[in-house]
C-alpha cells in the first residue's frame, strides 16, 4: 500500500488537485481578442522582430518570451511590454502563436 492509498484511506471524501490531465506550462496564458501585432524592423543593420498588443498579465507575456526564445534558439528581449526577438522569424512565430490559440496580425513586410 503507497501512500496515496493511505491517504484515500484517511480522507475519503478529499478530491485530489493533480489529476491525470497535465496542462502544459503555456496553456494558462489569458488569450486575447485583439490580435498580437508581428512586425519587423532593422535597428543598426540587424534584422528584429517586434511582438505587441499583448493586454494579459506581464508575467504571462514575459513567459511567453521565453518559451519563444527557446523554441527558436535565438536571443531576444521583453522591454517595455513589447517582446523583441533577434532576426527574421516572423512566419515562425506566428505559426507558434496560431498553434497556442492567440490570433495574430502580421504587419510590414
């Protein structure tokens, strides 16, 4: 008998928070209406990408930076609630963002 036998055991009527279900780490991002505006830019010769428009939390925006930047392996930044991402990836990420549910608008380019 494991100890999560005993404890059904001791408290019968106690429903378990973990279920089997485990959302993934991105899932409990507030989705939007608006679209997120993916535009590109050149600052001092280098190719950017400039995601805004987010109106959630910051936490959760700063999250999705992160998970952006680590599924592209490329440096990136989130200042002044704008995630900006080094190169080209414009297509990528709008495929990415399609895939978690948000709706996004590509703009210049």
């Amino acid at each position: 008998m494991d100890l999560q036998d005993q404890l059904k055991n001791l408290f019968p009527d106690h429903v378990s928070e973990n279920d089997d279900s485990n959302d993934k780490e991105g899932s409990n991002i507030w989705l939007q209406d608006d679209p997120i505006i993916c535009k590109y830019e050149k600052r001092k010769g280098k190719p950017i990408t400039i995601l805004e428009g987010y109106t959630g939390a910051t936490e959760d925006f700063k999250q999705l930076a992160k998970e952006l930047k680590t599924t592209l392996s490329v440096g990136g930044s989130f200042k002044d609630d704008k995630i900006i991402i080094q190169g080209d990836y414009r297509d990528k990420i709008m495929e990415i963002l399609k895939d978690k549910g948000f709706a996004v608008k590509r703009v210049g380019g």
